[in-house]
C-alpha cells in the first residue's frame, strides 16, 4: 500500500513540474496591436488606407486603425525625434517583427498593396498543407504578411 502511494506521488510530482511546453499560469486577453513606427506617419497611413484598413483617430503621435470588426489595431506612429530611419528589411527572415494578417481574399489584399506602392518581398508556401503566405514590404519596407483566412486550425477566429 505504501510503495503504490509512493508511486502515485512520484507520478503526481512528476506530472506537476514544470516543463518547456507547460501553459503559464496566465492568459493573452487580448488580439495583437501592432505598432510601425514612421518618420511621415500620416504619409505611411495613406498606403494602409489604401488596403483597407479604417482609421479611427489621429493625432500628434501617429494615426490609429481597427481591423474589421476591431479584431485587432494598427498604429503608425511617429518616430522618436532623436533617430533615424533603419535600412530597408528584404526578407521575412531578417531581424525584427513580421506582423501577420489573416485575409478572406488574398489576391486582391496583394494586388491593393502592389498598387499602393508596396514590394512583393515572397511567397511562401508550406510543404506540410496547402497554405500560402504572401510577404509585402510596405513603402518604408516594414514586413507584413497575408494569409488565407484560418490557415493555421489552431487559431480560432470569428
């Protein structure tokens, strides 16, 4: 009786320690807002326009979007005063954030973004299911990304 107590202990404790792949004990409660800083932050806000994004405000600091449905926020911010526009990134895999959409058409999305001056930087294709994700540069060359709406099943979108 004590070894099986033992055993279920040594089970329990084994099952309750922390790990790589363990949740924290604390929830995101909230979709992403992404933030691009601009030198011209009301120019940049043109190109976002012009994709469809809706503004919603604007002020000294920069100009503000909702996604459809305020599923998520855009921010084109003005940069700090004391520095200096950074080297254009042309690929998804340099330093720094690539900021992901999940669009219902995206052709159109592409075509929008070609014409509003935007860079095709690749298209990416999984090798493991059939998705695909298009990379643009926007005219200051910060990455976006534009995927099929649900892409990835894990993600549980309205």
């Amino acid at each position: 009786m004590v070894r099986r107590l033992l055993i279920l202990l040594l089970a329990l404790l084994a099952s309750t320690s922390p790990t790589v792949a363990q949740q924290p004990d604390f929830a995101f409660t909230s979709i992403p807002k992404v933030l691009v800083r601009s030198p011209d932050p009301v120019k940049l806000a043109e190109f976002y326009k012009a994709l469809g994004f809706v503004e919603v405000s604007r002020n000294e600091f920069g100009v503000n979007f909702y996604l459809q449905g305020n599923l998520g926020a855009l921010e084109v911010l003005k940069m700090d005063r004391n520095t200096r526009p950074s080297g254009p990134k042309t690929s998804r895999t340099e330093q720094g954030v690539v900021a992901i959409f999940e669009v219902t058409d995206q052709q159109a999305l592409i075509a929008r973004a070609k014409a509003a001056g935007a860079t095709l930087i690749e298209r990416w294709d999984a090798s493991d299911r059939p998705a695909t994700i298009y990379y643009i540069g926007d005219p200051e060359y910060n990455i976006l990304g534009f995927a099929a709406r649900h892409h990835d099943p894990r993600l549980k979108t309205p």
